[in-house]
C-alpha cells in the first residue's frame, strides 16, 4: 500500500510540473530585433547583397528608404526568410528610387504612407505598418526626412500630426532622420514620446557617424535612429551601428533589440 502511494504521488507530482512547463507565461516579455537601412536606391548593392549583410542579425522587421520600388524589398526578405513587404509611393524630393518600405518576418496589416511637408526638400513620407509578435501588435514606422529646426520641418508633421493618431500600444519608429540627437527636430520627436535606442545601448553617437559610410572625411554624425514609444515601458538591450568592410550604401545599417513588457502598465486616473 505505501508503495503505491508513493507511486501516486510521484506521477501527480510529475503531471503538476509538465502542466507548468507547458504553460504560457503570462508576464514573459517580447522580445524584437528592429533595423533600419537608407539604401541609396541600391546603387552601391542587390538586394540579395543587403540579405547576406543582414542574415547574422536574425531580425523581425526592417525598415528601408531610398529603397527602389517594386520587387526590391522582396528579394531582401527572400535571403532573410522574411515574406512580408509594404512598399509606399512617395519617393523622397520626387527623385527615381527613393521609397520608404518596411520587410517582416510576420503579415503586415494597417499599411499606410503619411506624406509630411516642411522646410527643405519635399515630398517627405513615412510608411506604417501593424505586425503581431507573439501574438501582441507592434506599429512599425519606416521614414526618410530632411533637416529641420523644432517646428518647420517634417520631424515636426510627424510629432504633431502623424504619431499622436497611433492608436496601437506600442510603437517603434525608425529611418534616416537627416538630423542628429540632439538637434531641435529631434527633440520634438522625443517630445511626443519616443527613446532613442542609443541611450539604452549607451552609444556616445557624437563620436560616430551613419554618414557618409563612403567617404568618412565628410562625414556628418548619426542621422539614421531607432525610437521606442516611453509609454509601453520598453527598453533597448542591443544594437548599435552595423560597420562594414566594404559599405554597401552611402549610409551605414543600425540595428536593435528592444524588450517589451508583455503586460503595460495601466495608468490610474486621479481620484
């Protein structure tokens, strides 16, 4: 009898473990693996080039500008594994190949293009695009703009018109800014919100540089980010500027992994 009680209680204890091991983890964050690329209309590489550059990084979703229309982007998720594209229609100043795009690993939905006007060459845009990871949806931003001050520029449509109608939790905004943390524009973007990956990775950026990749001596800082919104209480814990031997575009690649808390917190109205 103690035998078989002992037996018993083993297997209940060994099926109690298994339903712990299987089940979900309620409060496990998510974790994403982000970049952004200016291509400079794929002058200087293939697609399939911009793929194997990419392929160690293992990432979930990318954002490209200067990138040309049609199957471009395709081709890179072809290499990457990564089937899901949006390519938007505004090319940047009017110029041939200059597109904003976004590549995933997951379907993409809610795709829009928000044309952005200001000081500067114009038309300006950035591509949006909702994706779900682990079963939790992400607003992914691809943009390029030019420089501005805090609020004559396209960083200013963006922070004012563009970001505050986002509805979903949590945001991620990426893309050549053409302006340096620091500057007046970017601190309008920051204001509406958002963190710069840097800052967590504790990159000193004014001692870098995303252009020009090609020709370092005229070299004009870290103008290409990665932003998190503050309120879904995320954090950057890698990342950084992608240098490479032989530069595949006139701006370097940057990348990030951003941890999300699974639950947010929820905010208690004042009594």
């Amino acid at each position: 009898m103690n035998t078989i009680k002992l037996l018993s209680i083993v297997v209940t204890c060994l099926c109690g473990a298994m339903l712990c091991l299987g089940a979900p983890v309620p409060d496990k964050p998510i974790v994403l693996r982000v970049a952004s690329y200016n291509v400079e209309f794929s002058k200087s590489a293939t697609p399939e080039q911009v793929g194997e550059m990419f392929k160690p990084y293992q990432l979930d979703i990318i954002g490209f500008d200067e990138a040309p229309d049609g199957d471009w982007t395709a081709r890179v998720g072809e290499v990457l594994g990564m089937p899901h594209s949006f390519v938007g229609k505004i090319s940047s100043a009017n110029h041939k190949d200059k597109y904003k795009t976004i590549l995933s690993r997951t379907p993409l939905e809610g795709t829009e293009e928000y044309k952005l006007s200001g000081r500067g060459w114009n038309p300006a845009s950035v591509v949006r695009a909702v994706t779900k990871i682990d079963g939790v949806s992400f607003a992914f931003y691809s943009l390029h703009i030019c420089k501005s001050d805090a609020t004559n520029g396209h960083a200013h449509d963006l922070a004012i018109k563009v970001l505050p109608k986002e509805m979903t939790e949590r945001v991620i905004v990426v893309g050549d800014f053409n302006n340096n943390i620091g500057d007046a524009a970017m601190k309008t973007v920051e204001g509406a919100g958002f963190r710069p990956t840097w800052n967590d990775l504790q990159i000193d950026v004014s001692k870098k540089f995303t252009y020009n990749a090609q020709n370092p001596e005229k070299n004009i800082g870290v103008i290409d980010h990665i932003l998190f919104n503050t309120s879904a209480d995320a954090r950057a814990t890698d990342g950084g500027i992608i240098e490479l031997d032989k530069p595949l575009s006139d701006h370097k690649p940057i990348w990030a992994e951003i941890v999300f808390p699974r639950e947010l917190k929820q905010v208690q109205d004042a009594e």
